[in-house]
C-alpha cells in the first residue's frame, strides 16, 4: 500500500480484472465494500444469466442467488431492496457483473442499453 492524496492506495489483484473461477468451473465470490467499514461477498452474475433479469421474480431469484454473504433471500430484496444497505449490495453486485440496466420492468425504460454499470441508487 501506498499513500495518493492522504488516501491509502492498493495494488489490486488479477480478480480485480478477471472473475476467477473454482475448479467446477463456477465464479468464485469477490469480496467488496458496499460503504465504508461493510463488505459483502458477491458472485458476478454470468453473461448467460443475465437475460434471466428480464423477469423481475425471476431476477430476485438470481439476484439473491449471487449475493454470497451475508445470504439475503429474494424476498428480502424484493421488500427492502429499493434502498439502503440491500440495494447497495445489488448496485455493487451490478457493477462487478457490468450490468446497467434494471431488472425491474419500470425501471428498465430507463436504463442505459450498453451493458455497463449504474452506479445510480434508483436503480436496484
């Protein structure tokens, strides 16, 4: 580690580029902070998975199946997703599997297309 700017500045790891995989095959966890001091382990949700989130009970199914630790259900961020620490987690769980748009179908007319993440709180 280093200090930028009065910030401690770290050298990240492969997984920092690469999702690394378990020797099933499987993405394994990465660990990341969802605000400062708390961290969640989350799965980047895989491209094939990704048109699954079209289908807003569907797409809590998959969310909450790529939320590693702490295990939070489909219906706890079905009902307390929208903000907050659990939509945190999802906004964080979105930008490690690059996604931008929402699963939720009103909130999808609004989404960005281009498969990037948005980091935006409205947007769980």
């Amino acid at each position: 580690m280093r200090e930028a700017d009065g910030d401690l500045v770290a050298l990240v790891d492969k997984s920092y580029f690469l999702h690394e995989r378990e020797t099933n095959g499987d993405l394994k966890p990465i660990t990341v902070e969802v605000e400062s001091g708390k961290e969640v382990k989350l799965i980047p949700i895989p491209e094939g998975e990704l048109k699954l989130l079209a289908d807003p009970e569907r797409g809590y199914e998959i969310i909450s199946a790529h939320i590693s630790e702490p295990k939070i259900t489909a219906d706890e961020i079905r009902k307390y997703g929208r903000d907050g620490p659990i939509a945190r987690a999802v906004e964080r769980l979105f930008e490690i599997s690059d996604i931008k748009e929402s699963f939720r179908s009103e909130q999808r007319r609004k989404g960005n297309a281009d498969g990037g993440a948005d980091p935006s709180p409205d947007r769980v």
